[in-house]
C-alpha cells in the first residue's frame, strides 16, 4: 500500500515528526534516519526540524521516549515477580514494533538525554520483594540490558536476512528471552529470601 504523504507545511507537531521518523525506521533503517531525509518526507525544509528540535540526537531521545511511552502499565494486583515479567515483555514488545529501535534506545539512555521511566518501574516492582534499593537497581539493570541487547541482536540479524547478507539463523530469540527472563526473576527471588548485610 503506497504511503500516504505528509502535509507539505511548516507547522508539523513533534508528534508528526516522530511518526514520520518511525516510518523511516520501519521502511529503511536508523542509518537511514537523517534530518534532511526526515524533512524530506514531512515536505519542509530542515531548518523547520529545529523549531521542535534542536539536533538529531534530541530527535531520537525523543523517539525513544515514544516508542516506550507505549509500554502497557502493570496491573497493581500482579505479584511483584508477575510485575517484573509484564514489564520486561512489554519493553520486549515495544522494541520489537519498531526496527533498529532497541538501538535508538540504548544510545538515548547512554546519553542521558531519554527517560528512563521503564526502568524505575522494574526497580519499584522489585523493592515490592522486599530487596534493598541497590539489588532492585541491579535487578532493574539486568532486565532493561537483557531486553537491550537481545533485540538488538534480533532486530541486527532481522536487517541482515532482509538485505540477503546471511541466511536464517534458526535462532529462537523468543525463548532465548523467556529463559533469561526467568534466571534474573529466580535469582530476585533468591536475593529477596536472603538480605546481605553487607549491601547498602
């Protein structure tokens, strides 16, 4: 189905920016995703990119921004572990929507630039267990990198296989997942039935 084009005008909302931005990713890849391209596309010149941001780093902190802003929230009557699994696959499922995002992510948060409230959440549900701040912060980082970089890694060979660079893996990335997944939930769980003395 051909793309239906964006208004040619100047006054585009950041919210038409990051769509357009997104249609980038799903359509090319993020090393498609320049502001000249993106202000191609919206029909304006990239000067009018600047009015909403101020370079292209900030455009993707707040693509990233987006693209997890639609993580669904975690029922309050999930048990913390349950929370920690709703959280972690709702971060999974995100990322996976949108190609070469996991990469637009990690970059966002390496530059301080891009909230990080999914994270908080995953260390709010694992201080329910009882564990001290710093283990929820661990636990909380485990997750946020397991989901990281095994969607990179997924979305990576997925760009791979599409350009005919390599064939099919016949990795299940899923279950890949779903395994360490459980090993970071067991091992909270374990850290919360035993406190260390020795942690602040």
């Amino acid at each position: 189905m051909p793309r239906v084009p964006y208004p040619v005008c100047v006054s585009n909302t950041r919210g038409d920016i990051l769509t357009a931005a997104r249609d980038i990713l799903a359509e090319h890849s993020l090393a498609d995703l320049s502001m000249r391209r993106l202000a191609t596309e919206l029909g304006v010149r990239p000067n009018a990119l600047y009015w909403h941001f101020t370079d292209k780093q900030t455009l993707l902190a707040a693509l990233a921004d987006d693209i997890l802003g639609g993580i669904p929230p975690a029922p309050e009557s999930l048990p913390w572990d349950e929370r920690l699994a709703w959280l972690a696959t709702g971060m999974r499922a995100a990322l996976l929507a949108v190609p070469d995002s996991a990469e637009v992510v990690s970059s966002s948060w390496a530059s301080g630039l891009s909230a990080t409230h999914i994270a908080d959440e995953i260390a709010a549900a694992a201080l329910q267990a009882g564990l001290r701040e710093r283990d929820a912060r661990g636990v909380s980082t485990a997750l946020c990198q397991l989901v990281l970089g095994l969607t990179i890694e997924e979305q990576t060979r997925a760009q791979m296989e599409r350009l005919s660079v390599t064939g099919p893996s016949g990795r299940d990335f899923t279950v890949e997942f779903t395994d360490a997944l459980g090993v970071i939930i067991d091992g909270a769980r374990t850290r919360a039935d035993t406190p260390r003395a020795d942690a602040p």
